[in-house]
C-alpha cells in the first residue's frame, strides 16, 4: 500500500514533474484505504450474482438522496444469505472501501450483509413520525383547503395501474369538464422518492394546476414503505399546491398520508375530494334556486301584511291626529292650569279677609268704637306725646288729648291719684291698643 509518507509521495508536483496515471491512483488508493471498515444501510436497486462468478456486483442506494456506491462481495457470501437479494431491499452492510488503482474505480468490499426487517423499519419510521409531527409538519393550521372546481387535477401514479384508471374514470364521471395531467412514475422500489418528487416539482411549478393527487393502489408494507421517506414528506409539506394523498387502502398509512392536505382511503375517494359531483351540483342549485324563490315570495307576503297593517292604522287615515291629540293634552292643561290658579286665588283671598278681619278686630279703632278713649300726655315743650300709662306720667295742670272714635278732646289733669294697694310700676313702652291703658270715653272729663 502506498502511503502520504512513501518515496513515492517524494517530490513536488509541478507542470515539470507531473504525476503519472498509476501514481494517481495509488495515492488516492492510499487515502480511500485508511478509511477502515464501516456499516453503511441502504436500499439494494441493482443485483449482478452469477454462481459461477467468484465475486458479485451490487449497487446500494441511499434511500433519501440522489447517492448511490457499487459494492463487491463474493458470491458464496451472496449464496449464503437467508433470503436471496432483490431490488428494493434494505440492508446493513459492513465492509471496507476500496479502490482499484488498475482501472480507477471505487468500491466496497462488504465482508457481511444484514436484512433490515420490517420490525425495524416500522419502528424507525415511528420515530421519524415523531419527530416530524414535533417540527409542526402535520399540523393542520398548515394544510391548505381544496379548491372547489379546479381547472387541471396533477396525477402522480404508476403506469398503467389500476389507480390512474380508478382516478381519470371517476374524475370525469363526476365532471366532464375537468382536465388532468398525469405524470407516471416508479410506485415502489428505490426510484420510487426521486421520481415522485420530481414529478411535485414539475406539477407546482405548474400555474394551471390546482391540485394535485399521488396515488398507488394498495399493497405491502414493503412497496409503501417510500412514501415514508423523510426526504418525500418534508418536499410536500413545503409545497404550495394542495395535495391529496391517495397511498394504498384504508389500513395503510404511510407518513405521505400525515403531511398532505387531504388524505383519501382509495385512489377513488382521491377523484371523489378532488373533483365534485356536476349532478350534485346541479341539483343542489335547483334546491337553492327553489328556496331562494320561496324565500323571496315568503319575504314579500310579509312585507305587504306589514304595509297593510300600517296602512289601517288611525295615524294613516288622518295624517293631523296625533298632532290634534298633543293640541288636546294642551288645552286639557291649560284648563286644569286654570283651575288650579283660581281655586289658589280664592284661598288667598279667603286668608287675607280672613287675617284682615283679625286685624281690623284687635286694632286701636274698633277698641275706640267700643267705647274706650287713648290718653295722651302733651309736653309744654313741643315735644312729640306719648301715652299715658301710670299716674306717674301725669301732673295736676299737664295737658291731655284724649283720643275717642270719632275725634280727640284736649283737657288738662285737675289731680291726680293712685288706686289704693297699687305701687308705681317701672315704666315701660306699651302699645296704645292695649286696653289696660285704656280709658272709657264716658268716664273722661270733658274740658270746654
């Protein structure tokens, strides 16, 4: 083996000193070989065994990209495996790379080879069903709605299969009209996700499309197990398009089933969403047409019973009734208003006289009229009188006016006496209606 560190390896490499063809491959021999043993899984696509040969060719593929690597292994190996190899196998393979410095071509030299079983294959896509629905990929905020009546329908499917004709046999039963684009491509195997991922691309990009129907019509858990592939759901779930996955029968339910925007148990039920039925429609639009009628018939009878009613109301036979009704409330007002004002008035008018009356009963003039007389004392010195109301208030020879009903009469005191047992009271201001101040007129002495 040639290494980095042999003579070989000496010397630069320039335009002057190029490298030989074997030296190349010897170097390159040299790295691929330090690799060591590795396991690599895989999905088996091309199987060359001979019994005669000493050593078989395989091609293992990587199941979620575009990579594939040649493989070599004796045929006695290849002989000795339980189940013979087949395209579309899983498989774990261990083996070393290496590379041929004669003809310049890389391979691995696989020393074991394992199936994968379904048990682990299911358990894995358990998993990946896990994680996915945890990034939101299966959420159905994020799937969009059916259109109604789409123009073109995108089919993916195999060629020549009974879900292409379950699909375009239904589709156009149920609407004439509608035009498909089909695109056929490998259901199962190891060309199953590139191809059908190839074919979405091809429909999205598409504007006539509005939507799109991947179909295959049942079968084993082997032959669905691409349309579980992580590579396919994550390529749909970014897809504008609407897509109904339509992936085997009702118990089958690949991941495809999880990240479409519809799922369809049959190839079928697929053409059933996708398209509606023309004499559904049809005779739903009659129904509608019909119930808008009676609606609108049922709407206008109301209407009119309700216009006549308004119309036989009172209001409407004499426009000024309700004006004529606020002018009687008015007028009724007014008179009670009246009425109120003058039974107030008379009551009034019955207080004042009656309170006059009181008055004119305890004043000075009606006393006088009685027969009582006012005695006033009037001052030499021209100062205002004032009322007697003691004997002190009075000399012999003062001037007097005695007042009586119909005049005064001006005397003067001949003397002056105090009633037996009586002391001089304090003198206080009273008023000259009171009648203990006063003095009957026919007991005054008259004065010439």
């Amino acid at each position: 083996m040639v290494t980095m560190n042999s003579p070989m390896h000496s010397g630069a490499n320039t335009a002057e000193s190029p490298w030989p063809v074997s030296q190349l491959n010897q170097q390159v021999k040299g790295w691929i070989e330090r690799l060591g043993f590795v396991w690599v899984e895989g999905q088996i696509t091309q199987v060359n065994i001979k019994p005669t040969w000493k050593l078989s060719y395989i091609t293992l593929r990587d199941v979620e990209r575009e990579a594939s690597v040649q493989v070599t292994l004796s045929t006695k190996l290849a002989q000795s495996l339980p189940t013979p190899l087949r395209n579309g196998d899983r498989v774990l393979m261990y083996g070393k790379p290496a590379f041929y410095a004669g003809r310049g071509s890389f391979s691995l030299w696989v020393t074991e080879v394992r199936p994968v079983g379904i048990g682990e294959l299911l358990a894995r896509i358990e998993m990946l069903k896990k994680a996915l629905s945890a990034e939101g990929l299966f959420d159905p905020r994020m799937k969009s709605p059916l259109p109604f009546l789409p123009t073109t329908v995108g089919l993916v499917t195999g060629r020549g299969s009974a879900a292409e004709r379950d699909v375009l046999a239904v589709a156009q039963e149920r609407w004439p009209e509608v035009t498909f684009r089909v695109i056929n491509t490998a259901v199962q195997g190891p060309n199953t996700v590139p191809e059908v991922v190839q074919a979405l691309t091809e429909l999205e990009q598409d504007p006539a499309v509005d939507v799109i129907i991947v179909a295959r019509g049942g079968g084993s858990v082997e032959d669905l197990l691409p349309f579980s592939e992580e590579a396919l759901v994550r390529h749909v779930s970014r897809m504008r398009t609407p897509v109904i996955s339509a992936i085997g029968h009702e118990p089958d339910n690949p991941l495809l089933d999880n990240v479409a925007d519809v799922r369809a148990a049959t190839p079928t039920d697929a053409a059933k969403r996708a398209v509606p039925d023309v004499v559904v429609e049809r005779r739903q639009l009659v129904d509608l047409r019909q119930r808008a009628g009676g609606a609108l018939r049922a709407w206008v009878q109301q209407e009119r019973r309700g216009l006549e009613h308004t119309r036989s109301r009172p209001v409407m036979a004499n426009p000024l009734l309700p004006v004529q009704q606020q002018q009687q409330l008015v007028a009724e007002a007014y008179q009670r208003k009246d009425r109120a004002l003058g039974v107030i008035v008379r009551d009034m008018r019955s207080q004042v006289t009656s309170l006059k009356a009181q008055v004119n009963a305890l004043g000075p003039s009606q006393t006088l009229a009685r027969g009582y007389s006012i005695v006033q004392v009037v001052p030499r010195d021209g100062s205002d009188t004032h009322v007697v109301t003691t004997v002190d208030e009075v000399n012999p020879g003062s001037q007097l006016r005695i007042r009586v009903a119909d005049g005064s009469v001006t005397a003067a005191a001949m003397a002056v006496s105090r009633s037996p047992g009586r002391e001089s009271p304090v003198h206080e201001e009273h008023t000259a209606e009171s009648p203990a101040h006063e003095t009957p007129a026919q007991d005054a002495p008259e004065r010439d």
